[in-house]
C-alpha cells in the first residue's frame, strides 16, 4: 500500500524536485501540496515541468491540510520548520528540508541562524558513520544543507581514516538554484551567465557550523573549515573542492584506500576510477555523488572533490533516501545514479 | 520477461540518451553495446552519466555482437543503418534512430542526402494520423529527425483542421547536443556560450523534406516549409516556432479548438492552457511535448510553438515509445512526462 | 571641448550601456547620473563594472540636476520621458531611450501603450532612408527599440527593392537584457539557463507597430508584420530571423544585389560574405549588425538575417550614433565594430 | 608615428583578443596577420567579430612575413616561441603570450614542459614588484599565464607584508576560452554547459611553478601552492580563491591596509569597498582586476579573491600593458577597466 505523502512548500525549487522524485517512486501517492502567497494557484503555472501534477491546486499551510498522511515533508524557509512541525503528531514521519534541526549546538545555531534553536534530528546524510541506524524508523528527519552534504562526503573518509589535519579548506562552486526562488537582482539571469563571484566568504555562509560537526566527528576532534562558496552560471549542481593538510604517513595509497573502502558498498557515492574528474552534469537530476581523491606531495595536502546535484543529492533526493530508510523500504527505491547528460 | 535490446552507436548523444531511457525501462535488459573509434573502452569515461552501466565495455558493432537481441537500435552515423541492418533477421526488431529509411520519396532522399535511398520504413512519430497502427507488430521502426518531430506536431493539427494556407514559416532552436559530439569549431564551448546563429538557412537542412512529407500528409496537399534552424546556447532542446497563413475562416476559437482535439487523448503532447507558453526547460529530459497555439487576426496567421528535449521526445524517447508499441507493451513504459527544472 | 552628458535612468542595463559607451567617447564628458529608487548610491555596487565610475552618487531625476548639460539621456521606464524631457530648454539635446516618441500613429500608441500619445521625435535609426537628415541638427531624438533596430535592418533593403510580399515573419531570440532588471521570476538565472520560451506571440508585442511603421515606409506600402520574440538563455544579443514572401522576379541574385546597395557605405551594417551567417557573439559589445541573406526557391520566400547587440547597437550605441549625428560629429565617433569574442 | 605590430598566431582565441586591442589602440597600426593551418585565410571567418580586419589574409609564420615590425607578438602554441624570436632581430620588441619564457627555474620548465630551457625574459606582470623597472625599454617580454596574473595578484600582498603562512592554496575557475580553440570533447558547448568540472588537479597543472616564483619571491621563502583549476561554464573570466594560514598577528585590518597600500595607484587593480566581492562579468573585456580581501578568525586564514577577464588581463591586455611600458608609452594606452556587462 502506498505511503501518502504531504509537501509543505510546493513552489519552490526544494519542493518542485520533490515532486519529481515522488512521482517516480513506486511506493508513494502524492497527497496535499501547500505553499504559502501561492496558495491557490495551479501547479502548472507555478512548475510546468511537472506535467502530470499540472491540474493541482496549492493549499494553505494548515494543519487540517497535512493532516491524513504518512509523510510530510517541509520544504519551508529556515525557522519556519519547528512551528508546523509541532503541530503534526508523533506518529507522522516528518522529513524538514530546512535547517532548523540540523545542528546539535544551540549555540552554533543561534549564532548563524540568530533565533532560538528549535532541536535536533536524526541527520539525514545515510553514508556518515552511524547515520543510519539512527534513521531506521525514526518519525523525524533533518535533510543536510546541500553543501554539507558535497564537503561532508568528500572529506569525511580523510579524517575517519586520520590522513588530515584539522583545518580544512573547501572552495565551492553551487548552480543558481541553490539560492531558491528569491528575486534578487544578483539571481537575475543576465547577471549570473558569464560570471563567476563568491559570497559569504571568511565564515559567515550558514553551512559552515554543520560542515565542521560532520567531519570533527568523523575525526574525533575540533576541525575548523575555511568555506568559500562561489556562485556559478549553472541552474544545479554542486562542485565542492575540499583539501587539508595530509598528516604524516598519508600517501596516495593510503588516500585512496580509504575512500574505497568508505565507499565499497554505498549504492549513490561514486569514486571515480584514478584519472578521471567529477563533473556536475554527470550527476544531472541524479542522486549520485562522484567523488575522486588526490594526494599532492609537493604541497602536502589531501585533495578530494565531490560533485552533487545540489536539489537532488543535495536536497530531494536525500531526503527521499531518508524516508526510505525510515519507512524500512529499500534505500534507493525511487531514485537514480543516472545524470541527464550532456 | 524482459526485452533484450542491443545499442549500435552508445557512444554518442543519442545513444546515452537511448541508455538513460532503457535504464529505467522496467521491461528492457541491457545488452550489447558497440561502438566505432571508441570500441573497447569503458562506458564509463564515454558516459560518465550512466553510473549503473559504468563498467561495460564497447564492443565492435558486427553481426555476431547484435545477434541474440530482441530489438537492436540503431544510433549511427546517417546512411550507415541500411547495412547493419541487412544482416540482422526478420525477426529482431530493429529500431533506426537514423535518417535511412524516414523518407517516402527516393528522390528527396538522394537530393538531400546525396546517396541511394535504402527504402522506407514505418514512421515512428505515434500521435500522427495512423502511424500506431502502422507501427503495431512491426520489426522495423525508423524514428523521426529531432526539428520535424517537434515542427510535425505543431502544425498538423491546424493542417488536418484545413485552417492554414500551404506556406508553413518555421524557426527552430536548437540546444547543440543536436550536433551530435562532433569536434567542430563552431560547437566549442567558447563559442556557442552566448551566442545565436542560424544554420542551413535557405531550404537546405536535411530536416526539411521530413517536414513537408508530414505536413502535406495532414494537409492533403502539398506543402511548402522555409525552415531555419538556429543553435542557441544550450545542451538540449528544441522550441520551434511554426506559422502559417490563416485561411478564410480560421478563427481563435477553430485554431485552438483542433488542437485541443488532436491532443485530448496523447499521453506525451500537452496543449498548455492558454496565456501560457511552451519552455525548453519544462520538458529536459522527458518524453513530454508542450505546445501552445495562437490565431493573430492582424497578421492573418497561425502560430503554433512546441517544445521538445531534441534527445529524449526528439530522438531516444521517440525511438522507447515506438518499441513499446511495436512490442505490444504499454506505450508509456519507461517514459516520464516529468522534466528536470529548473 | 567636451560635450557634457547627464544620463537620466544610469542604474539599469540602458543606462549603464550608454556610460561604458560615453567613458571611451572622445568628445564627452560625464555630468550627472540620476536614478529613482537607487538615489544616493555608488554606482559601483549598482554598475560594478564601470569601475572609473564607481566612486559617483547617483541623484534624483529633477531639472535642476539634470540642468547645464549639452545632451541628456533618458534611460527611463516607458512613459516617463515626456514629462522629464517638457523641463528640459529647446537647446539641449535630449536623446530619448524610452518608446515614447517613436510611433507616428498616435493610435498605435494609444493601442499598445495604453496612455496618450507624446508625440514623435526624429528618428534614430539613421541607415533607413532619410534618417539621416532628420536627425542632423535635431534638439530631439528617439532611439529605436532593439527588436526593430534589428528587424528594420534586415528586412528594408528587400522592402525598398520591392523584392518582398507585404506579410512578413519574424521570429526574433534576444537575451535577456532586454527584458532590463526587472524582479520577475521568469527572469532568474535559473529559469533562463538552458531554456528558450517565446512571450508576446500572436502581435501582442509593443515592437510590432514600429516595425510595421519603418517597413511600411520602405515598401510604399502597408506591411504586415507577423512577430514572435523569444527569449534565450544568454545576457545579450538579438538574431531575428525574418522573411517575406518574395515577389514574382525574385531571385538570389536580385536579393543579394538589393543588399549590396543598400549597405555597401553603412560604417556599422555588414553585409556578410555568402555562406557566412551572423552570429550573436560576434557583435557582442559591439555597434555592428551583421545581416545576410538568402532566397528560397522551393518555399518562395526571401530570408534575411540580422545579429545586433540588444544593448549596443539595439539601444545605448544608437543613441550615441545618433547623438553625433544631430551634434555633427563624425558618426562612428566612440563607437567600435569590433565585437568582444569568444 | 605609430609603431607598427604584426601578430604570429592571430586564428586562435589570445590573437583575436590582442587584435581587438590592438585595433582600439591609438598608438599601433596592425601589421602582418600569420597562422599555421589557417594561413591563406581570410580573417573575417576566423574570427568574425573582427569586423575592420574582416578582409586581411593570414600568412604563414616566417621570417620575412615578421620582418619590418617595430612588434612582434607571438601567441603560438607552447614550445614554438623561442624558435621564432631567434629569427627576429635585437631590435624589435618581441612580446611572447605563450610560455616560453616565464620561468626562471630550467629545472621547473623541464619537469612541467618536458622540453629544454629556452631562457627567461622580463616579466610583464607590472604590479609585481620591480616588474616595471625590468620592462621599461626591454626589447623582450614573457607575458604570465592567465592564472598566475590571477593568483598573484591577489596573494603578493599578503606575502609581502608578511602576513600569510608560506602555503597557499587556491581554486580557480575559468572560462573555456582559457584552454583555447582545441578541438577536445570536453570541450564542446554540448559538455561544458551546465557543468563544472576540475582538471589537472594535485599539482599537475603547468602554471603552479610559475605562481609559486612569484608568491616565493614575495614572501622572500619558498612557498607551496595546492592549485586546482576549475572549467566554468562560461567564455571567459577567471576567479581564483586564494588563501593560506594568517601569521600570527594578522588581522582584518593589517589585511587590508596591506592590500591598500600595494595597490593605491595601480591603475588596473581595483581593490573593492568592504562587502562587495568581485565577479568575472564586471571585468568581461576590461584589463581591470578586481580584488578583496578577508580575514577569517575562526579557520587562521586569510582568503584573497581576484575576478580577471583571462583573454585581456590575462593575456592580451597584460601583453599590450607591459608592451606600453617597454615602449615608454602611457602604461594603460588603449586599455580599458570597464567592463562589457551584464
């Protein structure tokens, strides 16, 4: 019998991918879509690559509206999460796709965030150690940040297999929908083709304290990371370019054996064979992650790059892998490694 | 139990497109895959996209790789398919995603292909007027160029209607996967990024004679096309912009009513609702054609514009929707109406 | 001694345009940048590319500001410049950016403007017949939209020549600076990459009847224009692809001639070498038009193509072509045919 | 009287854009055109965007085609330049763009080039401490890399304070113009759109020795540098992210007032106010270079990022610069810092 599933934030890019992913999973029917100043209009109007869903109308945000179903995901702007989620029982599963209960320190989240901390959920990156296990029947979900999830994957085997030094340094290059579906003038189109630019450089990005607990746990130490994000004249994707220091004894071999023996039987995480690169729009609409690791001996670092695409991987599709894995289905029922390329 | 089908050609667009669409192909197992310069190399570096088919090996495309198929697709260099395809049986279904057999007149064949014309196959663009029937049981299936499938659907519903003069106007554009993975100049990178061009201005494209045997077919008559096809700053995609003088008596309401008729039961062609227009994007990287169709009295024209992926609805989906009917299967097995946007 | 130039409207894609032009303008100097809603800014966080700019303040738009200069430009939304050009004396020369002066028929404004008609000013487009001396000396200029700049160039000559049936398409793709900064969501980087959509189709565009007007003086004769514009994934760049059918006589050879004359002493319209075709980016940044054109036999229609810079050449490199035309001073003067490529 | 050039190299991409300089520079009169497979040519479909050079043959590379030159600019593949500048006299300037010339280290050429040492020229990168001195009337010039203008730039001032850990590490994006007219898969506009991808990553790329002599003789140590460039989907631009471990003592402010001080009167770095971040559209066309700074106390590193047009600053602008002052012309004659946007 299918699961009934609910999406709070229809409109948006997040939930717009949801829905894609949900209309090829086998064991789902799509229930209630909500948004909020949409509310009322036409899914066509709103996501007209979604055909089959075009006749539906968005409802209001209400507990009346998302009640009746198994799943409900919240694909909300940051802080709106822990208010709707509240109202819905224990018995629901809740998959948040924001960042309300992603980061286990209040106080790091008071300081990016500036608002009361809300809580902290089973983390819905499946491939860090212990993860999954948490998961497995949990009613409650928190959906990584799309760059953590790039950085995270990318590194996290440097530092379980103690290669790195503490102090990371990531450079990543993220597709314009990663800044949602704002009207900025800087999103507009004419400013973003062409161009490359950087932002909330030195520490401020609000990925930055979630990065640091993914791999000073994996480390089993304080890991600082310097984060750069750039923003580049792509719709998706996320390169993330990560590198540290490499401890002594590290070497080529031992880097690459540590990510495969990380990644031996991860059915979405992709080390590429030696000599050949991540590229986004090979992970195109996919729920892969190709990932490919270099040991530089001349500056002595440990170089790993991941490439996700950030609504998929990043965002969608990890949570969809989450909710399987919290239902007890399959882990990647529903969803693909295979990119839409070129 | 599953259809085994072999891909000559997997090394290029059309083929990875091809093998994107098997993959989630509940019916179809993969098996032969050759190739030409690229025999004996790894799927993986030639499709890097195609993770679940990483490991395979291009093979040569000769009689004894094909054999035990059920269906063989052809993705091959134009006038290539006539010889594979002689020496494979009567009953392996063979599917030519070529230009070989797509053309009833022999001598539009050699004026714009310069060779002998290899005959004439059953046409695999289903919504026209009795090509399912045609296709039904067939072991041989010639799926149509990427621009006349989108320009055929556009228009023939005002032709079949008798509400359009003679004289189509079409102006295409297309994203450069079209081009195919060609080492030409004017396909760099460099240089279609933020640029438009036309190409084959004047009558000459290849496309054309397709064109007007479709449209002379709904219309009953013959049919003129001044086509001009322009590669725009895209992978994928093709919106084609198609008009016609009105004839006396077309109306609005008579324009919109044909298509609205001609569309009503089409799982994969959808007439937008009105005030909204087709998008490229809407439909990358799914079988959907969108279309909007628009009467303007002060010009005294019908304007009718679709939207297609020239990969998937243009070629490689075209080609699954023809297999499944040609097999008896359900003929939106493996297909999605669902497009990857943003 | 320099011309002193204030630009009215200097924080949009107009207005900044026409400042890159006027900072390599030998003969001008820059007086007052005023805006609306960003008064009081630097333009170097509005303009980040004029850098020797960046350190001005932008001002209101009043008459005292705009007071003491030789020439203003009115960058401004449409319908606001002829309540800003009444303040202005008879002895400066205004240079309207905006519609409001374009049209003759005060009816086709009324009908695709909404509001009154202003008036018409001399107009600046001077490669059409007799601009050229209207514009000498004039205290009052309106520069032509991008859409007819482009049109009117490619299709005249076979108009004049009476080469041409009096019902014209054009399907034109433009960038997305055409549509100026505007916060709408279709404008996003993320909707706009990888996707061509046409807007305005059916006559509905406010270009249509200025194109009508200049063909329709050309060819002696009411012209019908049917006009589609597309919007395309890139920032600049307009290719408009335009026909007609051709009248009895007509031939490749009559064409090519037609053209030949009517470009053979313009300084920045270039007739390209048969079997080249215009290409966006070549013109990009650049005051050029590149325009050829061919004759269709089969389908009896004369096609004429034409690639501009929507911006340059479209918009702020007319108005400085012009400017020195009624200022008297060489035409080319600050102007370059020399596009920024790849 | 102008100083007569003549450009060996002029199909690819470095010798259209010196030739766009070179046309806008009031100074030069453009010589002798040369090319290897391309010559007999015409250039205007070489490069069609070079409007006023449109009818100009190329001629093959030798002797007497480059004799009677007060310039000779050489963009010739890497290796080819030493062969040709031995043919032209000790009189003639010769400005090489390829990389000949750059290192001063025999044993880094040979282990990056795999060739022998040809010599090391002065080097036009004129912001570098003494670069100028060693210009000025110098009859021979070796132009940087596109990346180390970049790289350097945006470093040597914290090195030279004395305020950066001596290991850097950077990532860089670039535009595809970067890797020339090369006809490589990876290159076409079908792969490059819509993707990011790294290459030459963990120290194999040849401009790292390049940036580590200069960075090195900043700092006055050897300093390691991680490089890992990035394709972009874009023409052009570059934007490196710079940074290495602040020294003890650093701080935000003796940051900046050391990126202050080293480029108050540099007329082409433009060191941008706090909070704004550069962006490779503003300096698209421009020989400018955009520059910031930040100081990020939680990870102890300083992060430097630079925005240049890879064409122009990075190669043919930084050629014509360094050209200025070996000439003893104004050092920014013909040169722009206005960027082509958006």
């Amino acid at each position: 019998m299918a699961v009934r599933a609910a999406v709070a934030g229809a409109s948006g890019y997040a939930g717009g991918e949801l829905l894609r992913l949900l209309l090829a999973h086998p064991g789902v029917e799509i229930g209630a879509l909500t948004g909020h100043s949409n509310a009322g209009q036409r899914l066509g109007s709103l996501q007209p690559h979604l055909l089959p869903l075009a006749g539906r109308v968005l409802e209001h945000t209400t507990p009346d509206v998302l009640a009746g179903h198994d799943v409900v995901f919240l694909a909300l702007p940051h802080g709106q999460s822990a208010a709707v989620a509240e109202q819905l029982g224990d018995d629901v599963l809740v998959v948040d796709m924001g960042a309300d209960f992603r980061l286990r320190d209040a106080a790091d989240w008071e300081a990016f965030y500036g608002s009361p901390h809300a809580g902290t959920w089973p983390y819905g990156l499946p491939e860090l150690p212990g993860a999954r296990a948490a998961l497995a029947g949990s009613k409650r979900v928190a959906v990584p940040g799309c760059y953590p999830t790039a950085v995270s994957l990318a590194l996290f085997p440097a530092y379980a297999a103690q290669l790195a030094e503490s102090d990371a340094v990531v450079v990543a290059a993220t597709g314009t929908s990663g800044a949602g579906k704002a009207l900025k003038p800087h999103l507009l189109g004419s400013e973003v083709m062409g161009s490359m630019t950087p932002y909330g450089v030195g520490g401020g990005h609000r990925h930055t304290p979630e990065m640091i607990q993914n791999l000073s746990a994996a480390a089993g130490e304080r890991v600082t990371v310097s984060f750069t994000p750039t923003l580049a004249p792509m719709s998706r994707g996320i390169l993330a370019t990560c590198s540290a220091r490499a401890k002594p004894g590290a070497s080529a071999e031992s880097v690459r054996a540590a990510y495969e023996k990380a990644y031996a039987d991860e059915p979405f995480v992709h080390l590429l064979p030696e000599g050949q690169w991540p590229a986004t729009a090979s992970v195109y609409g996919s729920n892969a992650v190709q990932i490919q690791v270099a040991y530089d001996g001349a500056a002595g670092r440990v170089i790993a790059i991941s490439a996700i695409d950030n609504l998929t991987k990043g965002t969608a599709g990890g949570a969809v892998q989450s909710m399987n894995i919290a239902l007890g289905l399959p882990e990647d029922t529903g969803l693909s490694t295979t990119g839409v390329a070129p």
